[in-house]
C-alpha cells in the first residue's frame, strides 16, 4: 500500500469540493501534498488518482541518429 516516508495518510473529499485532512480543510489536493512534503506536488498525482506522465527521451543535441 502506498504512503508517504512510510506514513498512511487520510483525505476526506467533501461534496462542496474541498477536502479534510488532520481535522482541517483545505481547497486542494495538492494543498494537502504540500503540507505533507513541504514540496509542491501535483495532489492527484501524489495521492495516485494520476498516473506519472511518461518522460520522452530525446536525443542529445548535436548527435546524429
């Protein structure tokens, strides 16, 4: 099961589209992220409802395929 550092965390989405963590609210995922990190991160995708964009590779400049 996923966590942050080892921790279990828990969101509670609200039906006026804010969340409650730690007995707080918050307006966003990613709001929540920040106060686990203390680093920006996209919310859904720290939380797993994103999947990570796959990175594309590109040839250095200057070298011929």
């Amino acid at each position: 099961m996923g966590g942050y550092q080892g921790k279990q965390y828990h969101v509670i989405a609200a039906q006026d589209g804010t969340y409650e963590f730690d007995g707080r609210p918050y307006e966003s995922l990613s709001k929540i992220a920040y106060e686990i990190t203390g680093t920006r991160w996209s919310g859904p995708l720290f939380f797993g409802l994103r999947a990570r964009p796959e990175t594309k590779t590109s040839p250095k400049k200057g070298v011929r395929a």
